[in-house]
C-alpha cells in the first residue's frame, strides 16, 4: 500500500524539486519524469528535471518545451544543492544515474524514489511505487488518482499513456492487469491517440538500423537442443550500416520470435571487448545465467561485459552455461 | 446501429449453422468463427466450421478441440446443403472463401454475413457490423453484451482477445478507442494471459521466417525522396532459407519503421510473375496506388500480382507512380 498522502505532504511542503532518471532513458523514464514535472508545474512550484543522459530522439515528443536539461557537473552543480527535494524515478539506485551519482549521495535535502524495480537501495528518505506495478508511469497514475493533487489532462495523460504502453510491450507482459486496460480507456479519454504515440516511438528507426538488424537476423543460429537461439553483431557491421550501439537495443528479443526458444543471447563486439544480452521466456532466470559472468539484470532480461575477449572466444562456454538454465 | 436482436432470433429460429471465414485466415477469423460457435454451442445447436485454408500452425491453441475442419468439394458438399444458416465471419464477399464460393452462392438457406470490412457483397439476407468495428471479434462481444444471449466464459473470451489484440495491432491502430480497452479488461478479467496469447500466436515463427527476414531487411532501399521504402524477397531467398511464401506475411511493414518512410513496397517473386505489398501511414491511399494496376485492399495496406514479367522489369515503374500518393 503506497502512503500517497506523504508524497502529497511532501509535494505541499516543499517549493523546489529537482527531477532525474536512469541513464539511457526510455519512455517510462521520460514520460514518469515529465508528468511528475506537469503535476508540480499546475502547483506553482519550482522544477528542474536534469538528466545524465541527453532524451533519445524518438522520445523527444514528449518534451516540446524542452525542460529537461542534460547534466553539466559544472553549470548543474548548484541547482542541485538548491534543490529541496531530489526525487529519482524510474530508477531505485544510485549508481544509475552515472555522472549525477556524487550530486545525488551528497545531497542534503529530502532524497525521494518512485519506482517500480526491485532491490531498492536503502538511500532514499520516501520511497513510493513497488514491483506490483507495471511502469513507473502507473504509480504517478494512481498518485494522481488517489490524492487528486492535479487534474489529469491530455499533457499529463500522453506522457503516462507512453510510459505504461512501452513498458507492458503494449499490453502483453506479465503485469498488464485488467486495470491497466482501464486506465488506458480514461486516458485516450484524454485525446491520446495510440497510433501517432506508438509511431512517434517505435517507427523512427534510422536507415542504417533496419540494415544493421538484417545482418544481425543473418547470423542467427539455433543450438543443438533447438531451445537457444543466438545472433552476432559485430563492429564490422556496424561501420558498414553506420548504425550505433544504441541501434542495437531489442536486436536479442527476435531470438524469441523462434518456435520452441527459450533463451536468446546476443554476442556484440566492443572496441575492448564484447557485451552479451540474454532474454528468457517464463521461470528461465538469465540474471542468475549473466552473474556467473559478473554481469546483472532481470530475470528474463540480463547482460554482461566481457573485456580483452573476442566472440569467438567465449561463444561456446556461454551458450553450454545458458543449457543449464534451459 | 446493429439489429443484434434479429441475430439472436436468427439463431433462436434455426438450428444447424455452417461457419466460415476468409482464406488464411489470421486471429480474428479464427477468434471470432470459434467465438461465434461456442455461442452456437452453449445453446444447443448443430454447427459446423468449414475454411477454404487450413487453420494456421500459430492459431491452433485457438482450436484445442480441432472442430474447424478444411473444405473438401467431394465431402462437404452435403454438409453445407443440410445446413439452414450459412455464417461468414470476417470477410464479406463470396470470392473470399475461394473453393468455397460456389457452394456458399448456391446455398438456399439463410446467408449471415458478421464483418467490420467495407463494401458488402450484396448477396447477404442479413449484415451484422460495420467499419466501426476494430475487429470482428469485437461485434461478437458486442452481440453478447447487448443480448446477453450466453455468460461469456473464459473460452469465448480468449478467442475475442486474440481477435481483437492482433486486428488493433495491440492496441495501436487507428479504432483502438477507450471502449476496446475496457472491454480487454473484462477479457483479461475472465482469466486471459495477454503474455500467453502474444507468445502463442507472435513468437512461433520457423527458424527460417527469421534468416529470411533478415535477408528481406538487407535488401531494404530507399528511394530519392527518403519517403519510400522498398524490399525484395526471391525464389532464391526462400530456397535458402526453407521460409515459404505465407511467412513473408508482415515484412512489408518494416519499411515503415525507419524514420520518414510513408509508403512501404515489397516486391516478392513468385513462380509465374511477382506480386507487390504497399504498406502506408495515416492518409495515404495504397489502395487507389494499388488499383491502378489492377490490385486492390485497404487505405493503408494493399497489393497487386502481376504475371508474366519481373521486379526488375517493373520496379522503377511502380515507385514512380507510389511517388504521386505522397
């Protein structure tokens, strides 16, 4: 059960907030940040929303104002200390937010999380959300809902409907509750139109990353079981697509597109090395996979960074350690 | 406005029903004929559900009890003229059900045509539906809610899920309104998994469909305006990759993934000729693009075949003239 009512206390009592995500933003990231700012700008107060990374491209729809401001150590360092409230969303970690880390833990005033992950680190004065939730951007919902701190209007109801719809995978992982679909309906109540969010977001792609992901579909090979599935990526490709590493992202989860794989993994070469994704179907836990590497993550999304290695290297121990967890 | 009432004395007033729908039939065909016969079902009634094309591999969890049989000239032909109803679901002219179209026009008993396509065949007694509707699905719900002609169960409820999520592109495409939302609450509220439905039916793919996508992908051109895209498949392609033409079903649409991309083209090579996929955004008419040589569909998503000649033979030709739509 989620103390609302302290975080509309905290929001009463306060005149100055300061706002940040994870590194690498998504659209729950921005979308939680940008509503909570919407919330707090219909107040009156005072906001900064400062982030370690700059708003990805097709994301920038959901800041036609611009408000959030990419962090300078030396420019940003003072508005923070003259902040009251740091509040940190999307994200219940120090560590994820990079170059503000040392901003964030020295920090004097009020330190506050909402979230939706697990393993919260024990640095936060008020910590609202929980894993019951689908997407950050779900917990400002019910916030909102319950406190009636604000009206919901179309602002506020585009950046929340971005948030929930990319984090469910439109409404088809494990959290999306009936109530998630009724929170939809009030929503697009609100003039959100799916198709141009859904556009906006995921049809964006630059030329060379529809290339890049045709070479990479090219490399899939199955293992001997049939259950694994896995697909090479190399810095040879990317210079000839001229994609970028961030084109890369949901390259793996085509593995699990495959009739009977449980276990995806893509092996994408670094300049000093390789990084390795796993995605999993159901109970197969790939966190647990990518920590016998010292790597981390979820349980059906985990990864790992290997350093002065090639692909070729590690390639066979890493798909005999996935059969374990096949 | 729908007379459901006079579907509900239709089925009150008869008692054998025959089903049918479209030639490869996707979700909401399937969804929505075995959502219509389990109705039948709860009331008695003797149905039979006869397709053109066999049920394909990815819906079949949608048919555990295997009641949809295959058309068969030499066996059927009596079956169909016992029946007193003859229902078409999810498509609405005769020429649609293929072999089955002469035996659906010689058909003496009542025609029933359940649909949310435009222009009607005019060759029904009655027409339930409407363009309105997302999904055909969504009319069988809507007949069951307004009539509460049976309870609708989980079973049911899993065929209009299916119907539904697939037909609305999960939820994005343009007649996802509140209403389809709230109504997927109540599905989900029945005991549906959307993570179950969207494994089953999404992520089946043969390992071939994956390497030929990814083959499709590299040949991925843009033209000078950078608003049209287009893709090649070959017979060689699918020789290479063991993919058959049915798994080609979708790639078109990646054309419009990449940013500024309006129009998508796949020119895909057949045994005697080619055919050509157009794909559009928002207001661009494919179809109007489409009949000018002879194709036909729908405003975003049409085709043509041609025979006798070549993509090469007709490529610079056909983006010509798609250039003019945009």
């Amino acid at each position: 059960m989620n103390d609302f009512a302290s975080l509309k206390k905290i929001i009463e009592e306060h005149n100055s907030f300061l706002l940040s995500t994870h590194v690498n933003p998504d659209a729950d990231a921005i979308g939680s940040e940008i509503g909570f700012y919407l919330i707090l700008k219909k107040l009156g107060k005072k906001i900064r929303i400062i982030n370690h990374s700059a708003t990805p491209y097709n994301l920038e729809f959901l800041d036609p104002e611009k408000v959030v401001e990419k962090f300078d150590e030396n420019t940003h360092s003072s508005t923070v200390n003259e902040s009251e409230v740091f509040v940190l969303l999307d994200l219940n970690q120090g560590n994820r937010i990079a170059s503000m880390e040392n901003a964030f833990r020295s920090f004097k005033g009020l330190k506050v999380c909402i979230d939706h992950h697990q393993d919260t680190e024990n640095v936060f004065d008020y910590v609202f959300g929980g894993t019951q939730y689908s997407a950050t951007a779900e917990i400002i919902y019910d916030f909102i809902e319950e406190t009636k701190i604000v009206e919901l209007d179309h602002s506020i109801a585009l950046q929340l409907y971005a948030g929930i719809m990319t984090d469910t995978g439109s409404f088809r992982f494990d959290r999306t509750s009936p109530r998630i679909h009724h929170i939809m309906a009030e929503l697009l109540g609100k003039g959100v139109s799916p198709t141009d969010v859904y556009d906006k977001i995921y049809d964006q792609f630059k030329f060379g990353r529809v290339k890049l992901l045709g070479e990479a579909l090219s490399t899939i090979q199955l293992d001997d079981s049939g259950n694994i599935a896995y697909m090479i990526v190399t810095k040879k490709d990317l210079d000839n697509t001229g994609a970028s590493e961030a084109d890369v992202d949901g390259f793996v989860n085509y593995c699990l597109t495959i009739r009977g794989v449980k276990i995806g993994i893509l092996f994408y070469e670094l300049k000093d090395g390789i990084k390795i994704s796993f995605r999993s179907k159901g109970e197969i836990q790939v966190n647990k996979l990518a920590k016998e590497f010292k790597g981390g993550g979820h349980t059906n999304a985990s990864g790992i960074r290997l350093f002065n290695t090639t692909i070729d290297d590690v390639k066979d121990q890493i798909i005999s350690a996935a059969k374990r967890y096949l």
